[in-house]
C-alpha cells in the first residue's frame, strides 16, 4: 500500500476501520471521493461532524433525535397507552418499517447479559418502570431480540412489571414469511409449534 | 426512512451514493459513525476533506502524488529505460502490488473509446510520445485493459511509436494463475492458445 501518497493511505485507513468495510473496499471509496468534485467531499465531511453534532437522545424513548423529543414521541397522533420496549435505536426503526406500530417506544440501550457485566442498571430498566407509574400505559410490547440476552431481558421486565396493572406481551417468534418449514431451525420451528395460535 | 433525525437522513444519503455502498449499509456506517467517539468522526472529516486537497497528479507519470513528483518516479533506484503504460493510476497500483516491475509508469487516465467520444488527443498519448523522444527508453509496456477499449488503445500506441527505437511489449493475456481450464471463457482461451510460448 506504500504505492499511494500518505493523505490517501490516511484515509484508506480510516474508512477500512468502518464495520464491513475491508481494505479493498476502502481503496475503492477513496479513490472515488478523489474523482469526485471537492464540493461533493466538504458536504460529506460536513454531514459527518453534523451528525455527531446534532444527533442527541430523545428525552422521552432515549431514541436519535436532533431535538428534545423525536418525531415519533413529538406526534400526538401516535397511541401513548401502548408501549412498545426495544433494545437499540436500528431495532426502532426495523418495527416502524414493518408499520404494523402506531404506539411508543422505549429504548433499553443494550439487553441484559451478566456474562458481560451488564445488569439491570445498566439498561433502561427503571426508566421503564418510572413511565409504567407515571403515565397511563395498557400495554407493554417486549420486542427485545430473540436471542438468549434478549429473552433473559424480555423475562426480567415482564417479572418487574408484575405488580402494575399493565397488559405485557411479546412479539411472536416462529417461521419467518415466504419461508420453506425445511429451511427452518429446530429451535425456531418447536417456538412455532408452542406458540400455535387459532386461524 | 423518516423515521431518523434528518443529520442521520443526510448522511444516509450521502454515504449511500458511494459506488458499491446500498441503502442498508448506509444506514448501519451511519449508526457506527454516530456510536464512535467525536474525535474518529472528526478526524475521518478530516481526512476526507485533506486527500481532496492535497493530492494532485504526479508532473512526471501522471499518477496520484501529494508533492510534484510520485514517490515512483523520484526514486532513483527504478529503472528509467522501461516505461509501464496504463490506463488509471488504480492500474499501476495494481502492477506494483504483482512486484514484477521496477520501471517507470505512464498512465494514460482513460482509454481509446470512439462511441463515448474519446479519441487520442483526450488521453495523455502525446505526452507519452514526447517521452519516448526526450528520454533514453529502451522499452514500453502496454499495460491497458484487455476489453474493446484497452485492445484499441494498446494496439494505436503501438502504431505511433513504431518509428521510435524502442521496444513495445504487451502484458501477456490467458489462464489465471490457480485456474481451471473448464471455466476459463473461450476467448480467453483462446488467446492463451495463440499466445503460447516455449517453457
């Protein structure tokens, strides 16, 4: 790599660091934003430093927002008795594309995982609970993900809010859509079978 | 995609126009970007903005260089009687990671493409020409691409130079190293067949 002059190694470098971009990757994007014209690149670096800038947590769902609340808490036309609990701001934006959620958000921020040394009061959780009391909320949507981390965390809060007089739920795991049932996993296809449901 | 802040749109849409880089990975370089620390971002900006201003072409061979000359051709240990020509500085980067050349670079930035309206005078062929005449060449190596194009353009530099004393090679074409002979294409085979040479 030492064919390049240093301020193109520089960025190489740094662009190779982003999540899934290997070095070829990098070289190919660096040699194009030096084709590209400069004002295309400045408004590129600009959009960087601004989203670091802009981007803060959502008062209310501790979601991305430019501003003290996010559009989707900010919309009166959204059902705030419906709470649905994530655990990352991506996984907010996955169940708003599915537009099958008109209610709330609430974003633990990561998942229950003592093997990693997070516990309870290192995600949202009493957070959660303190909106459970102070707002009128008829139910709660676990959609923390399906692995052990986020079952164990879907378990422990719907345990915590045992004594609120609040509907909880879990969003439903099983054969994904357009599926073959001989493409699916065991473990996936017997949650299928468990949580069978009438027609 | 409203669902994000728009600093997060913009730079979803700004990252996603990069060649080879879709919506989905915009979305999740962005996220990365937004979870690393400011000075990362900041500096990537950086970077980004600092190889369009510093890079210019080499006066010499007309690569990617950050002074007048590329660090190719001010090095006096090359051998500057063979002169490697080739069409984008990409390509003479690829020459120098094979290791199997330790002359001196032309790079032509473009190839002979008469349906896009590009003749000789839009490629640095004249350039090349004044070279060979200033300068004790003993050999040039027509490193262009092996499509329409690269074909065109190698066999009209090897017409031009014909009434110089100099050697013109061409970079041999055939079977890649490592491959099978059952998916190597017909014309590649077939120019491995008329291009074979003794062992």
């Amino acid at each position: 790599m030492t064919y390049y002059p240093s301020s193109i190694l520089d960025l190489i470098n740094k662009i190779s660091k982003l999540p899934g971009i290997g070095e070829k990757t990098a070289e190919r994007l660096t040699l194009h934003i030096l084709r590209s014209p400069r004002k295309d690149a400045q408004e590129l670096a600009q959009s960087i430093v601004k989203v670091k800038d802009t981007v803060r947590l959502c008062k209310k769902c501790y979601g991305l927002s430019d501003s003290d609340l996010c559009k989707i808490c900010g919309d009166s036309t959204r059902d705030a008795s419906i709470l649905c609990v994530v655990e990352q701001p991506a996984d907010m934006v996955a169940v708003e594309k599915s537009g099958a959620f008109r209610g709330m958000y609430h974003i633990l921020s990561g998942a229950l995982s003592p093997m990693n040394g997070i516990g309870p009061d290192d995600i949202r959780i009493n957070e959660l609970i303190s909106k459970i009391e102070g707002r009128q909320v008829n139910e709660v949507v676990l959609a923390t993900g399906t692995n052990v981390e986020g079952e164990a965390t879907a378990v422990y809060i719907a345990q915590c809010l045992e004594k609120y007089p609040v509907k909880v739920t879990r969003i439903a795991s099983g054969v994904p859509m357009g599926g073959d049932l001989k493409y699916v996993d065991q473990v996936t296809l017997k949650k299928a079978m468990e949580t069978r449901h009438g027609v």
